[in-house]
C-alpha cells in the first residue's frame, strides 16, 4: 500500500479546463471521499490516477515515484465502477481470476488468490456461477473480487454503489468499510451520497467546477465548511 500526491493536477479537453491545479496529499491506508456535483471532474480525476487520462499539467506520484508517464498497467491500481462490467461468458472463478492468468501469474497461485478473496467476501458459493446468475449486490462483491485478488497499492471507486437499491447500499457500505480496515487500503472513493461520505472517509474532498473547496475530515466539513457551497453540498438532500 503506498500514499498518492497530487500536485498542481490539470486537465483540459481542448479548450476546456475540467481540472484546476488540484492538490491532495492522501496518507498510506486512508480512505478519501471524494465528492461534488456532476461534471465536476470525479471521474476524470480517477482516470488520471488511474492513467486512463493523460493529465495536461501537474505531477502524480504514489509513494515517491511519479507516475504521470507509467502506463496504467504498471501502476499497481484497480478500479471498481459502478457498471461492474463482468466478462458475461465467465463464471465468476474466471472474472477474478482473468487478469492473473494474462499476466502469467501460475493456475496454482491462482486458486489460493481466488479462495482468498472469494472467503473475504463471502461470495465462494458463487465461483462457479456466471454474472447472469448473480443479483446486483453479487456483482459488486464479484467486481471488488476482480480488483482485490491483484493486491493492488490503491484503490478507485467511481460510485460503485449507485446502481444498488437502498438496503443493499447500507449493507455494501458496512462491508467497504470493514474490508477497509482488515486491509489498510488506500482508497479514493467517488460517491455523490453524503451519509456513505460522512461514514467512510477518513477525509472527505469536495470539489466544485474542476477546484477542489475544501479537504478535510468529515467532522470538519460538517462543522467548518469553508464556504457557502461545501455547507449547502453537505446539508443538500442526496
Ligand atoms: P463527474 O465524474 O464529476 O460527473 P467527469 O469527470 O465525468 O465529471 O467530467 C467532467 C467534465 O469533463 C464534464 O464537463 C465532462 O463533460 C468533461 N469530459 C469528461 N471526459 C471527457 C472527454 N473524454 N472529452 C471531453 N470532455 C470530457
Ligand atoms: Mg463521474
């Protein structure tokens, strides 16, 4: 696991500034929520983290190696979206495990990663299931699966629990939470629902427009917004 530095972060799609010299400095194991209104930037945010993106200015580094020109591959990240986007045709053993075997990791190590992670997630009735026979909460246990068996440095969820009816939110969120502190994850975790913000993050960022308004822990956001727009945001209905 490792801490993520962004520093001076920008990105433009043409003419079109959608980041603003975003910096964050996020420790080793913390949980960051990040959250603003649509359009603001999240994702994009994500996908440069990620190298899905090319940022147009700034530097990322995770630990004290900058990443901006490490392909996305060798950056030791896994993201988890909110379209879980399984392989249909594979039971779910596969849709773990299908990363590993591309990168030559051997059938035997395979199997312990697989048993590993479907016993943390209590999903190990459902290795030989295919996605169609999954409910949506299912999938989700299955799509973290896919990005915890690479043990990666950090984490990215892009409104992973958006698709998922009420109950089945609470319940993802307790299990996020717990999966948090069994394994000290660093985690940027993107959400637009404040209560799942307020009970996971270990500091929340709020972002408006492409700038980001306010970085802090929940207790301060709640009760030190620093302006107008990140108390009206936390005291909004979701
Ligand atoms: P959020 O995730 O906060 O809803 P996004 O990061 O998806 O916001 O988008 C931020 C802004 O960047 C939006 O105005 C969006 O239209 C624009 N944008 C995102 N991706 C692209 C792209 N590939 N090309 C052009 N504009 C984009
Ligand atoms: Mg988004």
């Amino acid at each position: 696991m490792a801490s993520l530095t962004l520093d001076k972060v920008r990105k433009a799609f043409g003419p079109v500034e959608v980041l603003k010299e975003i910096n964050l400095a996020i420790e080793d194991g913390e949980f960051l929520v990040l959250v603003g209104p649509s359009g603001c930037g999240k994702s994009t945010l994500l996908n440069l983290i990620a190298g899905l993106e090319s940022s147009t200015g700034g530097e990322i580094r995770i630990g004290d190696r900058v990443i901006n020109d490490v392909h996305p591959k060798d950056r030791n990240i896994a993201m988890v979206f909110q379209s879980y986007a399984l392989y249909p045709n594979m039971t779910v053993r596969k849709n773990i495990t299908f990363g590993l075997e591309i990168r030559g990791v051997s059938a035997q190590e395979r199997d312990k990663a697989v048993a590993d992670v479907a016993k943390l997630l209590q999903i190990e009735p459902l290795l030989d299931r295919k996605p169609s026979q999954l409910s949506g909460g299912q999938r989700q246990r299955v799509a973290m699966g896919r990005a915890l068996v690479r043990d990666p440095d950090i984490f990215l969820f892009d409104e992973p629990l958006s698709n998922l009816d009420a109950k089945l939110r609470v319940d993802m969120r307790t299990e996020i939470k717990k999966l948090h502190q069994r394994l000290g994850s660093t985690i940027v975790y993107v959400t637009h629902d404040q209560i799942e913000a307020m009970t996971l993050a270990s500091r929340i960022a709020v972002m408006k427009g492409g700038i980001l308004q306010q970085f802090d822990t929940p207790q301060n956001i709640y009760e030190r917004p620093n302006n107008m727009f990140v108390a009206g945001f936390i005291g909004s209905p979701s």
